[in-house]
C-alpha cells in the first residue's frame, strides 16, 4: 500500500524547500544579500517567486532557514566529533579539529554568512546572533562551546590549572578567527592551522597531544 498522500506532500514541501536555502546561500555568497532578491533566488532555482514566497512567506523567514541551515551543517560535523572521544583532550581537540574542518570545507556558506552579517537586519527587531535558532538547534548548541570540556577536564585532574572562561573565550576567538583567512585566501591551509591550535591550546590547558 502507497504511504499516505500527507506524508508524500510533507517530503516534497520539506525538499524544495531545503532547495530554495541552498540556492540562496550560493546566490548570496555570488551577489551580496542586498542584491540576492527573491526573484534572482526563484529564478535560479527554476520556480515563481511566488512559489519561494509560499515556503518561507518572507525574506526575512528564509535569512532564518538559512542560518538554521548552517548552524544544522556545522553541528552534523562537529557533534559526532565532540562525542565520539572520552576524554577531555580528545574531545577539545575534535572540537578544534572538526569546527575548522567546517570552516575550510564551507567557503561558500561562510561568504554568505559573512553578506548577511554585514548587510541584514532583522524586520522584527532581533539581534543576529538569534537568527536560526530553533528549540532543537539551540538544545545542541552547547557542542560549540568548549568552556563544559575545558571546566571538565580541569575537575577531573586531566588539565591543569587555568582561567576556564577566559580560555574559552579565547579559543572561540581563535577557532572562529579563521573565517576571514579562510574568506580572504581560498588555498589557505585550515589544517594546518587546526594543528597548531591543538599545540598551542594543549600547552595552556596542561593537556598531552
């Protein structure tokens, strides 16, 4: 027996929609977000405005999806990095590792992130940092900050003694530093740079490599 009408419907809806995001990340990152309208986006993805418009209903609901979007790609690369390891350096070495493996795999995404940072402002008043955030990205969230690791790691006796926030503030600043190298310089060696986080990081924690 055929699955029900609804649940075909659902998958197509839920498709073209993650359609309609992938293209306007692309057209974004080529044009700007001031010059990424709703007709350029429809028109590449090969449907009516007015058929972009019935998924997301306004511009400003599908800067939403978009962010959702990548706060959702990034966690698929570093989630299962973090948890996988069982210890404290394991697991602050796969956040270093796997948060700038996204970032050097992602270029695209990250130039239309960076458009819209520069150049969007929320209709409804919101900061854009609060952008994406639904219940479910926002429960997992937590993963991208290394201030749990490094708080566990120095209770448990595997770190040293350090200022844990101010630590974590300076590794995000690190880690999310090499978004512009990354922008500015397409051939840039995030790998490389990974590694020498992990060096630098492990000595101030008191971590072994």
């Amino acid at each position: 027996m055929p699955p029900p009408k609804v649940r075909s419907e659902s998958f197509t809806h839920a498709a073209r929609k993650a359609q309609i995001v992938a293209v306007a990340i692309d057209v974004i990152a080529e044009v700007g977000f001031a010059q990424a309208s709703i007709r350029k986006i429809a028109d590449r993805v090969g449907i009516a405005m007015s058929a972009v418009l019935y998924h997301f209903g306004t511009k400003d609901n599908l800067v939403d999806a978009i962010v959702e979007h990548m706060y959702g790609t990034m966690l698929t690369e570093v989630a299962p990095a973090v948890h996988a390891e069982d210890t404290a350096t394991g697991k602050l070495h796969a956040y270093i590792r796997s948060s700038i493996g996204y970032f050097g795999t992602h270029r695209v995404a990250l130039k239309a992130l960076a458009s819209l940072g520069t150049t969007y402002v929320p209709s409804d008043g919101r900061r854009f940092e609060e952008l994406g955030l639904s219940a479910d990205i926002a429960d997992q969230l937590s993963v991208l900050d290394p201030m749990p690791i490094l708080a566990a790691g120095q209770r448990d006796g595997e770190f040293g003694d350090f200022p844990v926030q101010s630590t974590a503030i300076a590794l995000r600043g690190a880690v999310n530093g090499v978004v512009e190298k990354v922008l500015r310089e397409p051939g840039y060696d995030a790998t490389r740079y990974a590694e020498d986080l992990i060096e630098l990081f492990s000595r101030v924690v008191g971590g072994s490599r």
